[in-house]
C-alpha cells in the first residue's frame, strides 16, 4: 500500500508539473527516524542527477554525534567519511500540506558506490526481511496504532510539559479516555490534521482520545509494512507541523509526563500466502495454525533482545512500568490488554497478534523490520509459544529489559536476531546508542539534585 501505487520516474514527473511544484523536499529517514537530506529547486530535480549525503549521516545518535574509534562501526561506516548517493522512490511522492509555496516531498534509498543499498539504512533493513518472506512466499500485512501527546509549547527543557488548552480555554485536569468532548477541544488541529493526511494519501483510520491528559491515537488501515512504515514517518513529520500552526506541540515520546502512560505504537501484524491471498495463521476450518503459534513463539523467545530496537531511548524505559497501560513482560493472551502480544477477537480471515511493547519513538522502519523478524524467526524455527495468559498480566513477574543499557547487551548478543537483521546494522545501531547512553549519563537530573543534593 504506497502513497502513489507503481508510480515510476516519468509518473512522478509528470505529477510534479501538474502539481507546478516549485520545490522538492529529498529525505532520507536516519537511525532515529528524523528526516534527513536535501531541499532542490524544482528544475534539479531529475533521476540523473544522484544526489550524495555522508553515510555518518546514517550513523548519529539523536544529538548528532558518532561514535569513535569504535571498531564495528568504523567497519560498516567509512572514516574517510565518505558519500551515499540517494535515489528518490516514486511511490513516496506527496505534497508538503503545510509549505507556503508548491513543494512536494519525496523518500530516497540510499546505495553504495557500487550500485548496492546501504544495508544499515532503516527502509534497506525492512525490505531485507520483507524478501526473506517472499523468498518463504510469505506476504506480511500490519496496521499501527500510534499514540502521542499534545502538549502546551515548552521552551525551557527543564520544566515540564503541561496539556495544551483546548477550545474552551482551559486545560485537561483529569484522564479523559475515549472522551469525544475531549477530542473535539482540538478540532481545528484535526481537522487540519485529517485534511493533511487526506492530501498526503496517509490512509489513516480512526482518532480516539487515549487514557492521559491531551494523549491519542491515531489508527492506519492495514497494508504492505514498507509502504505503512513511510506513512507513519510521514504522519509524525505532519502532525508535528499541524500542532505548531496552532501554537502547541505534538511529541511522540515513550513517556513524556510523570504521572501519566507512556505512548506506544502497537502494529497488527499477520501473514498471507503471496500466491493465494490467504491468512496462513488460520487452518481451512477457520482454527489457528501451527504457524500462527509458531509467530506467537518467535515474539515471545526474540521481542527481549529486540526490545533496544522498539524501546529506542533512555526514556522509553519509563512507559515499561507495571499498571501504566504498558506491558512488561513477554506473556500473550485472546482480547488482553495487559500481555506483551494480543490476540484481537476476528475472524479467521482476519486472525492477527498485536505486539503492544513497541514505543511511540521507535523508527517505524525498524520498528516494522523487527517484529516482522521476530515472528519469521518463530515459524521458521517452529517455536512453541508460552500457555497463553487468561487473566492479568501485570501482577506477573517482569520479564522485558528495564534500561537502554541492558537491552544493548541482549541485543549484541542475539546472533539469530543478527542474522535477520543484518550484521552491519546492528553494529552500527548498537554503538549509536551505547553513545547515546553515555551521552545521557553525563547528565544530571532535577530528582538528584532534589533528593541527593543536601540528604546523602
């Protein structure tokens, strides 16, 4: 499902001009899922042309730095510094709703001198375990569920962040889940939103107001995972830009308030036969299959050494506590909000598992590629699943890593997960964020200082 289906160069020329688009935003998701690149006069851009970007571009952390004197990342990504060249994806083509004059908005891949993709790139690193499905004849479907915050505007980083007010001038005091009031306190920000993603051909589906004060969630329809990771990388780039127009902020962090639930990106995710069109997780008499099982199994033995993919910061750890909406262990259950993975009620066309540990601040590429290796690995090893989980999860024990630090070691030490993933990503993704981690530590906090400072 991609915004512009089997658009080609000449399709994607041809919409430019009739768009009289004047400029055109080149962008390349890096490690963290910022948008990274170029900004071309309308007239330069062509498929001949071959822009180039430095490949550390693709190897920073959140702040902008890299790590050095790091041996596998040194071996994945040049010391001379050298170029990536970009090529645009004609499928991506959109518009930029919000720009003054006509200005369009394309994905690039990033390749190699040598005509291959850069395999550490997140969109390289999905299509890598999407062909491993196809190699199997396996076509993956998902739907994400995006949760985020809309917050007052915020300055000063050392104070914290406050709900937005709403049309009536005040604020959310109290937690107003599934509250369409509450939503339509900021109807001209969705509207705005809704017309956006519409221009865009972003498919998103439903609203609804999440349990925190000024938190949603915006659902997309299901679809290829490629072409849902761009709209969700492009859906975050807009919301962004729509909260600005109306004086407030739109954040996706894991766990941007104390005292409220963190924010998750939960992805449907099933399996169909490429050559039928069939749910392989389903039997002929509508049962679950072993496969389906087996996929349950994969996420259950590989989502914890994954989990410094999904939970990609410091501050993702914060949404993984018992009885906030999050889950914290790796259990699995039929219509149960509190396990690791959720077996949605449907029917057996429809039968899919739902991964809830994922965090809002993933890279949605990455965030796709991993849950999509996890269950790969789970059928192709014929893993078992754990018994499934009737009644609460959260009064059991904690089962997923607690801090960026610990999910870094499992994640190095997870060879299967390697494999999938590719070798040179995980080294350079492993030591972008042991930098970020060290970056983090040098810094201290409002809680030392009021609880340390004058009582140790």
């Amino acid at each position: 499902m991609a915004i512009r289906d089997n658009f080609t160069y000449t399709d994607m020329d041809l919409w430019l001009n009739e768009k009289r688009v004047t400029e055109i935003e080149c962008l390349v998701p890096d490690l963290t899922g910022v948008a990274r690149g170029k900004i071309l006069p309308r007239a330069k851009f062509t498929e001949e042309r071959g822009m180039r970007m430095p490949e550390v571009v693709l190897g920073m952390t959140v702040t902008g730095n890299s790590p050095v004197n790091d041996g596998p990342y040194d071996r994945a990504i040049s010391t001379t510094d050298r170029d990536m060249i970009l090529k645009a994806d004609p499928t991506t083509i959109t518009m930029v709703p919000w720009a003054v004059d006509p200005t369009a908005q394309v994905i690039h891949d990033c390749y190699f001198s040598d005509g291959q993709l850069v395999d550490f790139a997140p969109r390289t690193v999905l299509r890598r375990v999407l062909k491993m499905y196809a190699d199997k004849g396996w076509k993956p479907v998902v739907a994400p569920e995006l949760e985020f915050y809309l917050t007052a505007k915020n300055i000063d980083p050392d104070l914290p962040l406050k709900a937005p007010a709403g049309r009536s001038g005040r604020a959310e005091t109290s937690r107003q889940v599934y509250s369409i009031d509450a939503v339509n306190e900021f109807d001209p920000l969705f509207e705005d939103i809704y017309d956006y993603c519409e221009l865009m051909n972003l498919d998103v589906d439903t609203l609804i107001h999440e349990i925190g004060a000024g938190q949603m969630e915006i659902n997309f329809l299901h679809g290829e995972p490629l072409g849902l990771a761009d709209k969700v990388f492009y859906f975050k780039r807009t919301l962004r830009e729509a909260a600005l127009k109306h004086d407030m902020y739109a954040t996706f962090m894991a766990k941007p308030m104390a005292g409220e639930p963190g924010s998750a990106m939960h992805v449907h995710q099933s399996v169909v036969d490429a050559r039928t069109g069939q749910n392989i997780f389903s039997n002929p008499d509508g049962s679950p299959s072993a496969l389906f099982h087996h996929y349950i199994g994969g996420l259950q033995r590989y989502m914890k050494s994954a989990m410094a993919v999904v939970a990609p910061y410091v501050n993702s750890y914060r949404r993984i506590v018992r009885h906030t909406a999050a889950p914290i262990n790796i259990q699995w259950g039929m219509d149960n909000r509190t396990v690791g993975f959720r077996v949605p009620m449907s029917g057996s066309n429809d039968r899919r598992v739902e991964n809830r540990i994922i965090g809002a601040d993933a890279n949605p590429y990455l965030a796709l590629a991993t849950t999509l290796a996890c269950g790969y690995l789970g059928m192709t090893e014929q893993l078992e699943p754990l018994p499934m989980v009737t009644g609460t999860a959260y009064e059991l024990p904690f089962e997923l890593p607690q801090s960026l630090s610990e999910a870094l070691n499992l994640l190095r030490r997870e060879d299967r997960l390697r494999h999938v993933l590719g070798e040179r990503f995980i080294d350079v993704y492993a030591a972008v964020k042991e930098l970020e981690y060290t970056e983090f530590m040098t810094v201290i906090s409002p809680w030392e200082r009021e609880h340390l400072l004058l009582h140790v």
